[in-house]
C-alpha cells in the first residue's frame, strides 16, 4: 500500500514538475504583472490623495485671499492652482471664485480670463456652463455682446438651459432688442421652476417689457416703446 502511494505521489510529482517546465514562466509573468498593477494603483491612489491635499490647502489660502481682495496675490495663488493641479475641482472652483474678486474689483479681463479658462479647460460640464453664463455676464457689461452671444450659444446642460435663454435676453435687452429680449426671457420664465426666486426676477424683466408669461415664446413680442 506504502509503495503503490509512493508512485503515485512520484507520478503526480512528475506531472506537476512537466506542468511547471511548460507553464511556469507563463504563471510568473502573469504574476509579475499582477504585482505590477496592484503596485501601480496604490502608488497611483497615493499620489491622488496627496495631490487632492495639497490641492485643498492651495484653495484654502485662495480663499483667504480672495476674502482679502488682495488681487495681486490671487494672481499668484491662482497661477499655483492652474499649474499643479489643473485637472481638479479645486482648481475650477477656485478661477470662478477669482473671476468674481477680479470683476468686483473692476479688473474685467482677469475676470474674463479666470472664466474663460473654465469654460475652455473643465471636463465638468456643470462647471464650464457657470463660466459660460458668467463671462457673458462680464462681457455685458464691457458692451461686448457679440462675444456674450457667442458664449451663450451652443448647448447647456438642461439644468442651464433656461439660465441661458435669460443672459441672452439681458444682452438683447442692453443693445436695445426689446422683441427679441422678451422672446428669450419668455424662454427662460418657462423653463424655470414655478415659486424660484429667480423666475420671479425674470417675470419683473418681462413686467418691464410689458410682456406676460402667459404669451407664446414664439410669438412675436409687441413691447412698450
């Protein structure tokens, strides 16, 4: 019975020994590659931690700073965001909060800048759609409603969509264009929510042109001369 075990463990031995000599380097490989993944991604998490710190320490102090109205240091903090750590909220968060400092300062093209860049570089498309809405904004009130237009065309996101058929109406409104301003904040008085602060702001504007909700958007608007 010992023997008849003996050679079948031999047997077995001498199986798993020609499955090795056949296989092996293919295991270690796979091994090896395994290793290296999991390796890559704690180093990878890691890193992503230690920049998402770093990255919110950097927007505390733009915080502070902006609080401040120190706009010459909020061009270098800022600048710091933008190198090191572009590719995070913090760094969106932080440009629309300096646009605001830098437009209440009267420092527009700053402002249009920190927005643009926004608009340009943010993969979120809830972010580049507040830039958008913004630096047309901006750009009202530097008279440039070509430029205001243009941001303010192309798709929004659904829940901007009616935020921006209101800023278009404003630039409308500023060259003149009662007709067409009425039909955008029509739009906009549609799209938003019944008892909002902000539809009722939309409704005053279109008290003002004479204008009731309850008129078709694609009517055309007879307003007060």
């Amino acid at each position: 019975m010992s023997n008849h075990l003996d050679l079948e463990e031999q047997e077995q031995l001498e199986e798993l020994k020609h499955f090795w000599k056949q296989y092996g380097q293919l295991i270690n490989a796979v091994l090896i590659a395994i290793l290296l993944v999991v390796a890559g991604w704690n180093a990878y998490a890691y890193w992503s931690r230690q920049q998402a710190a770093q990255a919110s320490a950097l927007f505390d102090e733009i915080e502070r700073v902006a609080r401040a109205g120190d706009t010459e240091r909020l061009d270098r903090v800022l600048g710091d965001m933008k190198d090191k750590f572009a590719s995070t909220a913090y760094a969106q968060q932080a440009s629309l909060m300096a646009a605001k400092v830098y437009a209440n300062a009267g420092k527009n093209d700053a402002a249009k800048s920190a927005l643009l860049w926004v608009a340009d570089k943010s993969s979120d498309e809830g972010y580049a759609a507040i830039a958008r809405l913004r630096l047309a904004g901006v750009l009202i009130d530097t008279q440039a409603y070509d430029e205001a237009l243009k941001q303010l065309s192309g798709p929004f996101p659904g829940d901007f969509v009616a935020l921006a058929a209101d800023r278009r109406g404003d630039v409308y409104s500023a060259q003149g264009n009662k007709a067409l301003a009425g039909q955008e904040y029509l739009k906009a008085f549609k799209g938003l929510e019944a008892g909002t602060e902000y539809r009722r702001m939309v409704d005053v504007k279109l008290a003002a042109l004479g204008l009731s909700p309850a008129a078709p958007a694609d009517a055309t608007v007879e307003v007060k001369k």
